[in-house]
C-alpha cells in the first residue's frame, strides 16, 4: 500500500494487476532476505529496464522498504542487512 500511495513510485505501479505485484514484491524481498525465491542481477535488469527508475525514486522504494520492514517488526540489523542487500542491486533498478 504505500508503494501505491506514494505520489513518486505509485505511478509504477499504474495500470498493473495487484495480484502480480504482490507476487512480484514478495518474490524480491525474499531474494533480498536469501530466498528460497530468487532474481538473477539480469532479470532484475531486464523487469526494470523500460521504466526509468531513477536514483531518487530508488531512495523513496529504500525508505519504503526499512520503514515497512521496521512496522512488521523486523530488527533493526535485519532491516540494515535487506536495505543493503537492495542498495547493491541499484545499479540493475535504476535506469
């Protein structure tokens, strides 16, 4: 819900069925958290390639994601771990 209500990253998520981010979604942080689901570096290239994300929106999706993962009650090294664990696939995320 906050990736859609964000006035910066919703617009991604326009026109997309909630069924398959959600899919989506939970499939990444898993491979950010070590699995069992994972994405190669060329398939998050190849997922993000066509939407222009910038540095600016992946800090906004960073903060999205500590946050979300701090209400859910993920300790604070386990949130730092997935961030950084996102922070090494900006370079695929951001076009």
């Amino acid at each position: 819900d906050r990736l859609l209500d964000d006035d910066d990253i919703g617009p991604f998520f326009d026109d997309i069925e909630m069924a398959r981010i959600v899919d989506h979604q939970t499939k990444f942080i898993s491979s950010l958290m070590g699995g069992p689901a994972s994405y190669t570096d060329d398939q998050i290239e190849k997922m993000h390639a066509r939407l222009s994300v910038t540095h600016a929106h992946f800090d906004r999706l960073q903060d999205i994601l500590r946050e979300t993962l701090a209400d859910h009650g993920i300790e604070r090294a386990d949130v730092d771990a997935i961030a950084a664990s996102f922070e090494d696939r900006r370079g695929r995320v951001v076009g």
